[in-house]
C-alpha cells in the first residue's frame, strides 16, 4: 500500500472506515473506533508491519491530532446500525 500523504484522501478515508482490527484485545472493531490509549500503546511499543501497521499510524495521527471528526461520515454511512453507531459487521 501507497500512502500518498493527505490525510484528507477521501480513498483513504473510506478504507479506514471499513478496515477491522484482525486480532487481539480489540479483535473486529473498526480501526477507526479503536481506542487512542491502544494505539499511543502500538505507537510506543511499534506498529504491526504492512498495511495494517501504516493504517493504525494514520488512525493514532488522526485520532491524536484532535481531527477524529474526518471519521464521521465514513462511520455513518457503512454502520449496520444507523448514524452514529460504531457496531459495523467485521466478521
């Protein structure tokens, strides 16, 4: 995966919004509805490689950034459950 630099990168975006964690603690949730003292844990300790790892330092960025709100909209429109609900089907 090519990260191209803009966190405004409605692509990627969308591809958070819909990437689950694989494993673990947090095991099918959204990347995006991890919590940040999880990922400021994985940004001390290192990232997993490949996509994933650059996907979950993009998330901690955001997320430790104060700019959350980007995920908003993503959020909304793939949850199974309606606006505002994280429960997404990532089985």
């Amino acid at each position: 995966m090519s990260i191209k630099g803009t966190y405004g990168d409605p692509d990627l975006i969308v591809k958070l919004g819909k990437f689950c964690m694989p494993f673990g603690k947090h095991s099918k949730i959204l990347l995006i509805d991890l919590p940040l003292t999880y990922l400021v844990w994985f940004s001390k300790k290192g990232f997993p490689c490949g996509e994933l790892g650059q996907l979950m330092r993009i998330v901690h960025d955001i997320k430790s950034g104060g700019m959350e709100h980007l995920f908003d909209g993503v959020r909304n429109k793939h949850s199974i459950h309606g606006p505002g609900s994280s429960k997404i089907n990532c089985e």
